[in-house]
C-alpha cells in the first residue's frame, strides 16, 4: 500500500464542511484557484511506475492517473493530474471519498460542488473530467460491495 494522507476528516460530511469553510474565506474566484493550486500540490507522491494507460481516467483533457485501493471496508484512492488546478480539484475529491468504506461513498453525493460554487467557475472540459473522476469513485466504490 501507498503512503495515504487521507481521510483527513473523520467522515465524508465533515470533510465536506471543512471545504466549504475554507473557501468561505477567499473573496473572489482568483484566491480560490490558487489555494486550489496549493491544495494539488499536497498531494501525496505518485509513483512513476503508476503512470500507465491502464490508470489513466478517461474523459478529461489532462492527463489524470487514478489508482484504488482496498475493499467495502477502505478504499483509498491514489491519483495525480500533470494539471494543477485539476490536481486541487483531485486534492477535494480524494479529501471527500478516499479512506471512507464503500458503502460512505455511496451516500455522499459531492455536495461541496455547488457549496463552493465550483460548477460554475469551471470550464466544460474541466467539469467533465470532475464528472469522470467522481464516476470512477463511485463505480469503484459499487464494485467493492
């Protein structure tokens, strides 16, 4: 198993409070892609070796890796984007989902989405590829069960 920093929070719900509160304290759109940038930039290293078509998520147009891990129990998630906005938005998702048991991810909708007003400062291409990452969570997720 890969060095994980994740689950950050004890459950989805409160990590998705934790989101919406930090970026209540941005005033405008250009403070919350940076602290986005910041946030890409913590995550955990990726391996070279992981870097293969196999992991590849399709239908984003950044390159993205995306590898799972574990069981219904625990599932963790590993990924990067050669992106670093599309690593921040990484950085939430694996915040909301990864170390969580399937049946957790299964019930949390990513509310934190609208809560931060994400959906509508993103471009259609990055908004797809967000789509395609919390998909694959979840189909991962459903197929663990």
């Amino acid at each position: 198993m890969t060095h994980t920093i994740f689950p950050l929070e004890p459950t989805a719900a409160d990590a998705q409070a934790a989101i919406k509160d930090e970026f209540a304290f941005f005033g405008d759109w250009s403070e919350r892609y940076q602290y986005l940038i910041d946030l890409g930039r913590k995550l955990p290293p990726f391996p070279e070796g992981w870097k293969r078509e196999e992991h590849r998520l399709l239908g984003c147009q950044s390159m993205v890796w995306i590898v799972p891990e574990g069981d219904a129990a625990r599932l963790d998630f590993h990924a990067i984007s050669d992106s670093a906005i599309v690593s921040g938005l990484i950085f939430l998702a694996l915040r909301v989902y990864s170390g969580r048991s399937a049946a957790e991810i299964l019930d949390t909708t990513p509310d934190y989405i609208a809560d931060i007003g994400l959906a509508k400062h993103l471009s259609p291409t990055r908004s797809n590829g967000l789509a395609s990452l919390l998909a694959f969570i979840r189909e991962t997720a459903a197929n663990a069960k």
